[in-house]
C-alpha cells in the first residue's frame, strides 16, 4: 500500500502543478477590467451583455479551478501529515479505489453520501 500511496502523492503534485499553470494561464490571458472595445454593430447593451457573460464565465471557471486546487493542497498536507486516506469527518479509512480515482478525495463514501444528500435541500451558494 506504501507503493500506492506514493503514487497518489505523485499525482497530487502533478495536479497541484496543473492546476496552479492553468490558473496563472487564465488570470494572464485574461482582458484588463474596463478595457474599452471596438464597437458592436448590435449597440452597446449587446455588446455590454456579452460581455458579462463571458467574464461571468470566466470568474466562475477560475472559481472552480481554485477550489480543486484547494481541495489538492489539503490533500497533499493530509499526505504531510501523516493522516491521508483517513476521512476528514468520522476518522475511517477512505477507500483506496475512491483515492485511485479521486486522490484528493477526503471524505469515505459513507461520509460523502450523507454530504450529499444533506446537500440536496440547500439552495446552491454563490
């Protein structure tokens, strides 16, 4: 198992790695604010609505991206720790499949499934 956890310790690393240069990638690319552009042949409200749409989709993709980097540094403190694989709420073993699939997963399935489900009633956070 020893050889198993230092594989999924290489892949968060990696992860870490890919994660942090897609995000310095995004965060570089993207259009200074308020940078004025050419005009649209649709008017300004076309041309204002789209966009916000797409810095609305860029905000919430450099959201996600922050979150799974976050998600992979905790894991990889856990790994530090001494205290990877073992389930942030209840303490039990996180089952290896789940890592092999998931290696910042923190949570045992059980755990996860009773996440989820008190999840379900909650309107989505912003």
């Amino acid at each position: 198992m020893a050889g198993s956890i230092d594989e999924l310790g290489r892949r968060l690393k990696d992860e870490r790695q890919r994660l942090a240069k897609a995000l310095a990638q995004m965060r570089a690319s993207a259009p200074p604010m308020g940078e004025a552009k050419e005009g649209s042949p649709y008017g300004k409200k076309e041309e204002g609505a789209t966009e916000a749409f797409e810095l609305e989709k860029r905000l919430a993709l450099e959201k996600r991206l922050m979150t799974l980097l976050s998600e992979v540094e905790h894991a990889l403190e856990k790994l530090k720790d001494g205290t990877y694989g073992l389930c942030d709420i209840c303490g039990g073993p996180v089952e290896m499949a789940r890592l092999e699939v998931l290696p910042q997963a923190t949570l045992c399935l059980g755990c996860k499934a009773k996440q989820e489900r008190s999840a379900k009633g909650r309107l989505p956070s912003r």
